[in-house]
C-alpha cells in the first residue's frame, strides 16, 4: 500500500511543482509591455484603430503596449504570426472583417478563427457610403438601380481593390437589386474616389470619413450609407434601409484578439481590461470624431457579432469566386 501511495504523492508534488510557475505568471499578469500586432500599413484605419484603444487599453493594464505593423496578404499573416507565437498573452493582435470572416470564407489559412482566437472586443466599426458621380442626375438608390438596369454590365462602379469590403458592398447590391455593374478594382478608395470626381467612374463605395470632404464640397453625390443607423458624419444621408435595400449592410470593423492557447487567467484579465477600455470616456470621444460607435462592449458581444458576420458574408465571398491570392 505504501509503495502505490508514495509514486502518487510524488507525482502530486511535481504536478504542483510544474503548474505553480503557469498558475503565479498569470496571477501577476502583466508583468511587462504587450505587444500589439496591426497586421496592416501604419497611417490606415487599422493603424489608427489601435492606436486610439492603446491609450485607454495601456491605462487598464499598467504596462505599455508596443504596437508592430505587419502589413500584407490582407491581414492573414500577422494573424498567423500570433496564433503561432508563445500565447502568454504578450502578444495580441487587431483583427478586422478580411482575415476573420472574408478571407477564411475563401481559402484555407493557418489558424481556425472559432478554435484559435479568442475575442477579446470591438475596436472600430464603420460604415461605407454609396457615391455616385454629379453629371449622373441620380438623387436615391432606387434611380440609381433603375438607371443600372438600363444599362447592364455597363454602369461602372469603383473599389479599394478586389477582395475589400467596398468591392463586396457592390457584389451585395447587384445580388440584392437584381442589377449588373462593371466592378473596376483599384489600390485604394484615395485612387477611385480621383476617378469618380474625374468622371472616369460612376459610382463607388467608401468609407464614409474618407468621402465626407468630397460630399460636402459637392464633388461626389452621396446616395445611401450602409450601417443600420444614419451616420452622424452625414446625418442627412439615408441608410440603405431606408433607401429600400435593407440588406445592403456592411461595415469595415476591427477587434482585439487573443490566441485561444493563452492561459485562462490571463485571458480573462483581458478581456477585463479590453472591455473597460471600450467604455473610456476618452476613447468613446475619439471614436465619435470618426462617426462610431460601439453598441456591445466585451469579448461576448464580439464574439457573436463574428459569427453573424461570418454567417452573412461567406455566401458572397464564395458566389463572387474570390481567392485573395
């Protein structure tokens, strides 16, 4: 009985031994700088997303936090990156709408977004608005649709390149309109929103603090925003609800993840930390400089935005046959 007792309790022993390490890193958790990874170029909405959430984010969780770009392959490898580092919850990462939801619904990456991340919360969400050139003479969506059906597949509409939101916003109103436009890809919004008021366009989506100068100057004409509620950058613009097409909603938006294999104490400091951050008073007044708003604060809100994001877009990505490559 003796000898069958003794290998348990030494087993117990080194069992306390190994986890007392895990168990007292948590528990002082953190310790040192975070590092935040924005797996896109620094000056973009992504770029100004995590900085605007550092500040209060840095205040919850009394160490700095260190933010690295990592541009390139729509976000997809900065988001491997950390799924594959130490997962001590040192390092963290900005996830956004492409390699969360849109890019997984097209190829096969690196990391299983529901088993290997963990949603710690949202960080920016903005909507796109539909503008269409002066000359047109079109005033509302439902002309500007009557006046596409006149002319299918000639009507020409821009985007930030095939793959973004603004190149899925106008595959979403051809399916739900029942009409055909002539998508014309470019390498961002700045280089079709020139085009549109060139002329050499007719129509595009943008993000609405981007086009905000060119509508109020009259440059570009403003037809409908795609968030559920009107933008308070452009107030007087109708949703796509309103303007008949309800299901043409869509937002660029960004959020702060975890790898899943972080320990759970730490986790949860997180998504403490993460959530407080999200109700600062300074950071909501930031982000109202910029027309948003984040309705659901915490890793819970987050987490079941994704999956009907998830569930709405992955049926558009694969009917447009989208690679991402």
């Amino acid at each position: 009985m003796k000898c069958g007792f003794l290998p348990g309790i030494v087993i117990l022993l080194v069992t306390n031994i190994l986890a007392a390490p895990v168990a007292t890193a948590a528990s002082d958790f953190p310790i040192r700088p975070i590092h935040l990874i924005v797996p896109f170029s620094a000056g973009g909405p992504t770029d100004t997303a995590a900085r605007l959430v550092s500040d209060p984010l840095q205040r919850q969780l009394g160490q700095p936090l260190i933010l690295e770009n990592m541009p390139g392959g729509s976000g997809v490898p900065g988001v491997e990156s950390v799924v594959a580092g130490p997962n001590d919850g040192y390092t963290i990462v900005v996830g956004g709408i492409a390699p969360i939801v849109l890019v997984p619904a097209a190829k096969k990456v690196r990391y299983d977004v529901g088993k290997d991340l963990v949603p710690l919360g949202l960080i920016w969400r903005n909507a796109q608005a539909l503008a269409v050139r002066p000359a047109l003479g079109l005033n509302s969506v439902s002309a500007f649709v009557d006046y596409a059906k006149t002319k299918p597949g000639a009507v020409t509409i821009g985007s930030a390149g095939v793959g973004t939101v603004s190149h899925l916003a106008n595959e979403m109103l051809q399916r739900e309109a029942g009409i055909k436009l002539l998508h014309i890809p470019y390498h961002s919004t700045s280089n079709s929103l020139t085009d549109l008021m060139g002329g050499q366009i007719d129509a595009l989506f943008g993000d609405v603090v981007n086009l905000k100068p060119q509508i109020e100057a009259g440059a570009v004409k403003a037809l409908a925003v795609t968030s559920a509620k009107r933008s308070p950058l452009l107030p007087d613009v109708p949703t796509m609800a309103e303007a008949g097409q309800p299901d043409v909603e869509i937002e660029v938006w960004y959020g702060l993840f975890a790898p899943a294999a972080t320990p759970a104490p730490v986790l949860e400091k997180l998504k403490a930390a993460v959530q407080a951050a999200q109700q600062d008073p300074a950071y909501v007044a930031a982000l109202r400089k910029y027309g948003i708003e984040i309705d659901g604060v915490g890793s819970n809100a987050f987490a079941s935005y994704i999956k009907t994001e998830s569930e709405r877009w992955s049926p558009i990505v694969k009917a447009a046959g989208l690679t991402f490559d």
